[in-house]
C-alpha cells in the first residue's frame, strides 16, 4: 500500500479489524520508510449493472437518481426519509443479486413501484404518472382502479389525514 506521506509502496499492517457492521475491514498500517502510521478500509466492491436507457445508450446506476424520483413521489405524504433510502438500499440489493450486467431502465421503474405501492399508494400514483406518461386520464384512472382493487385483497390502506394505515401504525 502506498505511503500517503512519502510516497513510499511497502507498508506493513500493525493492526486489522472488521467495522461495526461487518462489511469493512479497517486496518492500522505503518510506512516502512517514513514510519507514519495511517490507517485503510477494505471492503467488496459491489457492482451494479449498468442501466439501457430507451434510445439504447448506457449509464451507470446512479442511487441519487432513484433517490430524487422517491423523494418527489413522496413529497409531502407521511413517508420518513430513512424509509425512502430503505426502498433504495433494497432496490440496489435486487439489482446486485440479480447478477446482470444490464438492466433495462424500465425494470429499475418496475422495482421502484414495486416498493412505493408497498408503502404509499398515492406515492405511487404519483411516480406511476410520471413513469409510465399516461396518455390520458383513462389510463391513470386503471391504474388508481388496479390499485384499489389490489388493496381490498389485504394491502393495508393508509389514511389521508394521519399517513397510518387501518391498524394505525407508520407503513
């Protein structure tokens, strides 16, 4: 490992430990020159498939994209920030599980409302408008008659008023 001090590429380790959550490595090293201690993380590179837009080019997932489109979906319901990175955090989990190098940008919407319908009906709604660019009020009314009906077989309603569902606790 390279000195950040000297430059120097030997160092050795003096002390290695895992992090609180287990999925990094912090390790205590010493330049064999210059004799500065500094310290380096190690951790699995996890790699997201990239992301085939319509027109066919490609991009690298970006998280803050998935982010932002949560947050404007969620904008003023009673949906926590931390559950709306929960839904991201889980959305990248699937993406890394499934193995592909590619994935349609489409799937990645399809996984997005897939959560969001989960926790927040009008949530969903919202970025099914902008998602799926209803042609007319036909098509969204389907898809809010979709959605109701998928509630009436068990998915908890939520309240307006409050943001709890029938049992009143936080979806």
């Amino acid at each position: 490992m390279k000195c950040p001090f000297c430059g120097h590429l030997e160092s050795k380790v003096t002390d290695s430990r895992a992090g609180t959550a287990g999925d990094v490595i912090r390790r205590r090293r010493e330049c064999e020159t210059c004799a500065r201690r500094f310290t380096t993380y190690e951790r699995v590179e996890e790699v997201l498939p990239l992301v085939v837009k319509k027109d066919g080019r490609r991009e690298a997932f970006e998280r803050s994209k998935v982010l932002s489109g949560l947050r404007r979906a969620c904008d003023k319901r009673a949906v926590p920030l931390e559950r709306i990175e929960q839904i991201v955090d889980a959305i990248e989990r699937e993406l890394i599980e499934c193995g592909d190098k590619e994935i349609p940008a489409e799937q990645v919407g399809e996984r997005v409302m897939k959560h969001l319908r989960e926790v927040d009906p009008v949530a969903y709604v919202r970025f099914a408008s902008v998602y799926r660019q209803f042609k007319d009020i036909d098509e969204l009314r389907s898809e809010i008659d979709q959605l109701s009906s998928g509630r009436a077989e068990g998915a908890p309603a939520i309240s307006p008023s409050n943001g709890k569902n029938r049992e009143g606790a936080q979806p």
